[in-house]
C-alpha cells in the first residue's frame, strides 16, 4: 500500500512539473511576442503553412461534416421535430461544435505533429544547440512563429470550414432529402446569435494556441535519434488531441 501511494505520488508530482513547464514555455512564447512585428516574416510563412496548406484538407472535412449532419439530422428529426428546423440545427451545431473541433483536430495532425517533428529533428541535431551558440533565441525563432500563426489562422479556417459546412448540409438537404433553399435557411435568421458565433471562434483561438504549444514543447523535449522524432511526433498529436478535447468541454461550462 505505501508504495502504490508513493507511487501515486511521484507520479502527481511528475504531471505538476510536466504542466509547470509547458507553463514556463508559454509565458516566453507571450514575452516574444512583442517581437511579431519585427519578426512578421516568420509569422506569415508559418501562417501560409498552416492556413493556405491546409485549406483543402479543411473543406473536404468541413464539406462532409455538414453533409453528414443534414443526413443524419434528418433521420434524427423524423416523426418528431418538423424538417423546417433542419437548417438551423446543422447551423448551430457546426459553429458551437463541429466546426471548432473538427477543424482543430485536423490541424493537430497535419500541424501540430509537424512542428514536433521539424523541431525534434532541429534538437536531435542539436540545431537549436547551434542557434543558442550564436544568440539566437530558440523560442523567439521557431515557437513564438508557429504558435502565433496558429492561433491567428484557425479563426480562418473555423470560419471557412463553418461556411462550407453549412453549404454541404444544404447540398444534401436539397438534393437528397428535398428540402428547399427556404424550408433549410428560414429559421436560421431567426435564431442568429453572434454570441455562437463568438464562442466558436474562442474556441478556435484556445484550440490553435494548444496545438501549437504542445508540438513546440515536444519537439522542443525530443531526444533518442530518429526514434525520439518519431515518438515525439506521436505524442504531440496525441496530447493535443486529449487537450482539444478536455479545454472544449471546460469551455462549454464556461460559455454556455
């Protein structure tokens, strides 16, 4: 018993200095930020990487998303709620919930995991050794950029995948299901609050800057040669995920 508790314990404090410092990294990634202007141009190359890039990745999950949820709302709605509130059911859910997530999600895996893995190979080189040997500050360098384009362009792309969503359901309803242009968007002016639509793109931020964070420490943390990049790809995309999805509940107590 004493050693399952001392066990537990050490364990407890690993996790609180794990998360001291990511918290210690965020704060420098913040204090480097008065350098952006200066800095812009590794900010937009690190923004084309994430938004440009990945737009078309983003639309074809963002187009299949409504597309699924028109169907399945459908399904859902039969014999119970009238179809007229279709439009506004997909509209509410994609831009509090799936838009946000979905989107986020995507760029865990596309983004996230490279930034761990571009910058793991940068430390298992011992590149960043060498930035540090000429006064170059690593974190102003290559975390600050990303993480900032990160939290910049997953707005954008929330907002892109969001529209395109909608159009997809849309598609589906009216092709599918017979469901015309008015019966689908009658209801939606109706129940337009920009409040959803804030709290989507909130959302988005927090989502972007935990991707972002989590694929620099990791990467930042890599070691053990071509088999430490590889792990450290893995574990990025994996705690961002499981952080993702953890902040996105948080954030329903607190926004709703």
């Amino acid at each position: 018993m004493t050693a399952f508790l001392a066990n537990i314990g050490r364990l407890a404090l690993d996790f609180f200095a794990e998360v001291g410092r990511v918290t210690g990294l965020l704060g420098q990634i913040i204090r480097q930020g008065r350098f952006l202007i200066r800095d812009r141009r590794l900010v937009i190359d690190q923004a084309l990487n994430v938004g440009y890039l990945s737009l078309p990745l983003v639309l074809l999950v963002g187009i299949f998303t409504g597309a699924v949820s028109a169907w399945q709302g459908n399904y859902q709605f039969e014999g119970y709620i009238p179809i007229r509130f279709l439009g506004i059911s997909v509209y509410k859910g994609v831009i509090i919930e799936l838009g946000p997530v979905l989107t986020a999600l995507i760029i865990a895996g596309r983004v996230g995991a490279s930034i761990a893995a571009e910058l793991g190979t940068m430390k298992v080189t011992e590149q960043i050794d060498a930035l540090e040997s000429l006064a170059i500050n690593p974190v102003r360098y290559l975390a600050s950029p990303r993480f900032f384009a990160n939290v910049i362009m997953m707005p954008v792309l929330v907002t892109l995948a969001d529209f395109i969503a909608v159009i997809g359901a849309f598609v589906v309803a009216n092709g599918f299901l017979g469901i015309s242009a008015g019966t689908f968007f009658n209801e939606i002016p109706r129940h337009f609050w920009l409040y959803d639509i804030g709290a989507g793109l909130l959302k988005a931020l927090v989502f972007g800057g935990i991707t972002a964070l989590m694929g620099c420490y990791i990467g930042f943390n890599a070691e053990g040669g071509a088999e430490g990049v590889g792990n450290a790809t893995i574990r990025a995309f994996v705690w961002s995920c499981l952080l993702i999805l953890a902040s996105d509940f948080l954030l329903a107590l607190i926004l709703f």
